[in-house]
C-alpha cells in the first residue's frame, strides 16, 4: 500500500501535572528534512525526537511543534522585571526626546510588553527535567504520528487507486501499439513496391528485386518496436508489483516512470505511422500524470 508524503498530525495528552501537546505536518521533499520547535530548556530532546520520526517516516519535510504547560494552578512562565524595565525605560525616553512624533500616543498595556522578546521566559524551576518527562513527550508524539500515519496512508490509498488506473490505460495502449506495428512495415513494403512500379512505367531506370528486398529488411529493423513493447509490459508489471510491496517506494516509481517515457519516445521515434503516433502522444498524457502523483509517494 502506497503512503503520501503529505499529511497532518496532532496529539494533547495529560502526564505528571503537564499538558503535552504536538503537532506534526509533512510535505514532499526528495529526502527525510526535520525542523523540530521545542520549547526552552528541551532542545537536548531534539535528537531523540528526530531519531523518533524517522522511525516512522522515510521521506518528506518533516514540521514538528511541542508545547508543555502546567495542568495545575500556576504557571510554568514568569515576567523578567529587568527586561520588562528595559523596554519601559526606552519607550518614554523615545517619548520625552521626540514628542513630535510621538503626540499624545498612549505608551501601551503591559500585556503588550509581555509580548516582547524576552520579556516572558519559561520559568525553568516550574518544570521538570526534560530527561524526566522523556516517556511522556514521546508518547505523545507517537500519537501525533500515528494521526499523521494515517492521514499519509489514506491519501496513499487514494493515490494508489488513481495510478492503478492509469497503468492499466497505458497496458491498454501499449497492446493498440503491438497490434499496429507488424502493419506499419506491411504498408511500407506496399507503398514502396508501388512507388518503384510507378517509376518503371513512367520509364525509370530498371532495379533488381534483391533490392526492394534489401530495402525493406532496413526499414523492418529500423522500424521494428517489439524490444521497447516488451520492456514497457515490463515496467507496468514492475510498476504494480512496487505499489503493493508495501514498502518505501517512491523512488522507485519515479524512476519507472521515467523509464516508461523512455521507451514511449523510442517508440515515437521510430514510428512511421499516424496511429502510431496518436498513440504515443496518448501514452506520454498518461505517464505524465503518474509521474506527477508519484511526486507524492513516500
């Protein structure tokens, strides 16, 4: 079953006298990138947290947010007077030295200030070690990650569906192409002997039979497409075979994609034949879009 690479999840869980909240999101990326936000004096966590994610996520942009509070009176923040005196201070000596532009302005509330850097810190003596609170953090962002898995998987599910689809599309395509090739060397081999029939009567310079023979044989081998036929059946059954491993496959997809097109504009190339042609270009449609979804497959 295929998992997508976007997805969202969250998680509040009560431990110790603490609320426990994550939030996790992922968005597509080529490789696993974490950024994790903790809050101050839990950075230490961040290694192990990251080691947590990749347990569970093979690829993708990774944006991880926790936050702790108290679930009790009291609170796990506290004012810094001197930097709170700090801003004060400068504010009204900005005001008193520019009245000008300043006017009757009113200085602002404390809560404002409360909002400045700096001002609020985490009262580090209101929480417990971050060691400490380890088992509950990463209980919690397991949850947060299963709700991600899940979101992940379903979109997956969907996906997969859609590609399902249009690998059948494309074996179907790729039947008409094998269908129509032994006929685009036949109508040569016609058009050819016709044309050479035409320039005898109208008095053209004799030829051999050995030569229109010789002729043709070229055409045949330039013409021929079984070997691109064969190896695109080959990558449709690989295609199918990697969405239901199960696995991280993502990669893998892509590069079958890209091989697929490979083979189509072979194809193309040695197409002598307007049915032909219509076909690649309906081939190509299809493989586009596949490879665009496949964008989205872990």
């Amino acid at each position: 079953m295929l998992t997508s690479m976007t997805g969202f999840g969250a998680a509040t869980t009560r431990d110790q006298g603490f609320l426990f909240s994550s939030e996790i999101k992922a968005v597509n990326n080529r490789f696993l990138k974490a950024s994790i936000r903790l809050p101050e004096g839990f950075m230490r966590l961040e290694t192990r947290l990251e080691e947590l994610i990749r347990t569970r996520v093979a690829r993708g942009s990774v944006y991880y947010t926790l936050t702790i509070t108290r679930d009790a009176p009291g609170s796990a923040y506290e004012i810094d007077q001197t930097s709170l005196k700090y801003h004060l201070e400068t504010l009204r000596e900005f005001q008193r030295a520019n009245p000008e532009l300043v006017g009757d302005a009113a200085l602002g509330s404390l809560v404002e200030f409360a909002r400045l850097p700096g001002v609020t810190r985490l009262n580090e003596s209101a929480l417990a070690d971050p060691d400490a609170l380890w088992e509950a953090i990463s209980a919690n962002a397991t949850l947060a990650l299963d709700a991600l898995q899940k979101m992940r998987v379903t979109e997956g599910a969907t996906t997969q569906k859609y590609l399902a689809d249009i690998i059948e599309k494309l074996r179907g395509y790729n039947d008409q192409v094998k269908a129509f090739a032994p006929g685009v060397v036949e109508n040569y081999r016609v058009r050819l002997t016709e044309r050479v029939a035409k320039a005898m009567a109208e008095g053209g310079a004799p030829y051999e039979p050995v030569d229109l023979i010789r002729e043709i044989a070229i055409f045949t081998d330039r013409a021929d497409v079984s070997e691109e036929i064969a190896r695109f059946y080959s990558h449709l059954d690989q295609f199918v075979e990697t969405m239901e491993s199960g696995t991280s496959c993502g990669k893998k997809l892509d590069f079958l994609t890209q091989e697929m097109f490979r083979e189509t504009n072979t194809i193309g190339s040695k197409a002598n034949s307007p049915e032909l042609l219509k076909l690649v270009v309906e081939m190509k449609s299809e493989i586009e879009r596949a490879r665009e979804m496949v964008q989205n497959v872990e």
